[in-house]
C-alpha cells in the first residue's frame, strides 16, 4: 500500500463534467447538439459559439447550475478509494459563483458522502492550500503548488506542457493507488 499523502482535488472539469453542462445550458437556449469532443483543443467560446458567450455565462450565476452538473466517469469510484487510503480535501475557486458555494456542497454530499464537510475548501484563490498531490485542470492552480501535479484532460488544456496529465479517473487510480 502507497504511503499516505493530502490530496487536493478540484471540482470542475476533474470531477463533475461542467464543460459538457454548459455546452448543454447552450443547447437548451439556442436549439444545437453540441458535445464538449467537438470542442477538443479549442476554447469552448470560439467556432461560432463566441457571440452568445455571455447569454450562457449569466446562466452560471443562476441557482441550480452547480447543482446539477454530471459526475465524471469513475469518480465516485476511484475518489473513494483514495479517501480510504489518503487524506482527500476537495478544492473549488467557487466564490466567483455565489450560488455554488451552496450547490457545490450539495452536489458533494448527494455524490461523495463519504467526503467530511471539513474536507471542502470553496475558495477564491488555490495558492492557499497546501498538500503532496494537487489534481487540477488548469495551470493557474498547478503553477503555484508546490506537490506533485496531475493536470487532469479538459477542452481548454490541450495545449498546456510540462505536466503530468491525466485523462480519466482510471488512470489516476493507476497513478496514487
């Protein structure tokens, strides 16, 4: 068995599928079938999507979005199994979206009740928390910790070097377990 390590994983886009959330928020409004795939190594908001960013955005800021977010294949899973065998903290730059702060909770005890309420950090700016393994999908958050880094697999960071990526929760098990 690994020796015990602090984890700190991030909610979007690592374990909750909110880029595929949105892409559906744009759906319902604007009457398409867009899937995040089609979107792969691009910014969501670019091919013909950009002049309705904010009509969807707003749609953010509004309760129920957080909420309802899809779970990422295999992460209740491989998130408890972690928990039992490390110290597990989730992290959300959450503050930026009121109604997430409540939501994000809520999602987190409906999908991963195993996880302590003392186990969520919902912050403003990452480079507060500290631990050996930082999971994450964007550079901002990985560039300033100071752990091991697991750049987890989204539409917006195709093109990110110079860290270890990660493309599923399988795959992460492989790594810390």
């Amino acid at each position: 068995m690994p020796e015990s390590k602090r984890l700190i994983i991030d909610m979007d886009d690592v374990m909750a599928d909110t880029s595929q959330s949105i892409l559906n928020l744009y759906n319902s409004e604007f009457n398409t079938s867009y899937h995040k795939e089609q979107f792969w190594g691009n910014n969501l908001w670019d091919d013909g999507l950009k002049e309705n960013y904010l009509t969807v955005r707003h749609k953010l800021y509004e309760p129920g979005f957080f909420r309802n977010v899809t779970v990422m294949p295999d992460a209740i899973e491989v998130v408890k199994r972690l928990h039992e065998q490390h110290e597990v903290f989730i992290v959300s730059a959450a503050t930026e979206f009121p109604n997430s702060l409540k939501e994000k909770h809520e999602w987190l005890e409906e999908h991963f009740p195993f996880i302590h309420w003392k186990n969520l950090v919902l912050c403003g700016d990452k480079s507060i928390v500290k631990g050996d393994v930082m999971i994450d999908d964007h550079e901002k958050n990985l560039k300033v910790f100071e752990g091991q880094t697991l750049l987890f697999d989204a539409i917006h960071n195709q093109s990110l070097e110079g860290y270890q990526r990660v493309k599923s929760w399988k795959e992460i098990a492989r790594e810390l377990l």
